[in-house]
C-alpha cells in the first residue's frame, strides 16, 4: 500500500493501477476531493450523471465509468455513501466493505481511493475503517490511498 496527495499531478501519476474508486454523497454538490478533480478532468461527466438522477449517491449506488484516456487508470468504480454529512464509523464499513466487494466481482488487480468521511469521522477511524473492513480483500494487491498527511500517518503505522 502507498499514500499519495490528493491532486490532479498524483492521478496523472498513478501508473499501472486498473480501477481509481471515488466515493460520492447523496448530499455532495460539488463533487469534493478526489471526486471533483475527476469530474473537472471529465468535463462534469460524474456531475451530469448524478444531475440525471441515473446515480445518486444513496448508499447501496454503484457505478462503472470509463475514463476514455483521460487519466492512466481505465476505470472509476464510484460508490455511494449515503448522505456524507452523517457517516459514522458503522456506515463506513459499510461502504468500504461494498467498494472491495465490488471492486472483487470485477477482478480489480490494483486500486487508488480516497477513503470516505474526512471532516465527518475522526482519521484514526477512517484508518481503521479501510484496514479492517477494505484492506484484506487486496491482500497481496497494489492499492494507493489519496489523502491528506494525517491519514497518511496513520496508515504507515
């Protein structure tokens, strides 16, 4: 596992990884982090899909959206989190546990994602999250977290 920054240069950087998971709010408009430099880079591809209510965000959404060569990952699974202001550590799971489980069923060999809930859930739960409920089904897989320096730190130890 690595730990990156969030931006436009650490996407363009992510070489050999097949899927980039985003995880998207009922509630976020704007699309925030990760999810909103993909959607620039996409020219407001994800906001289009959310404003045709075709994805919404509600906690058991997916979807599958090819990045047509704009960034060096071909696929973004994206997953909804349910409304983003009112994650807690039990919906976190959740949603984690549902991305590596879809992330599975496609055979996804190597992933970067932002992990959900920053602002909302303490780092160290966010850290936990991921290492229990999302980790272990990329055991032995490459996987890229996108986050900001205290995460960063907790996922190291």
């Amino acid at each position: 596992m690595t730990t990156h920054d969030i931006s436009l240069e650490t996407l363009d950087a992510l070489q050999g990884y097949d899927a980039l998971c985003l995880f998207v709010g009922e509630d976020e408009r704007p699309l925030q982090g990760t999810a909103g430099y993909v959607d620039w880079r996409m020219c407001g591809g994800l906001s289009h899909v959310l404003k045709e209510g075709f994805f919404t965000g509600a906690e058991a959404d997916s979807l599958l959206v090819p990045t047509l060569g704009r960034f060096p990952i071909p696929r973004i699974f994206v997953i909804g989190v349910g409304a983003s202001k009112r994650v807690n550590p039990e919906s976190l799971g959740r949603v984690l546990a549902r991305a590596a489980e879809v992330l599975g069923k496609v055979k996804a060999e190597s992933v970067a994602l932002e992990i959900p809930g920053e602002g909302v859930v303490d780092e160290g739960t966010r850290a936990g999250a991921f290492k229990t409920q999302f980790l272990p089904a990329f055991k032995n897989r490459r996987v890229a977290v996108l986050g900001g320096k205290p995460l960063q730190r907790l996922l190291a130890d």
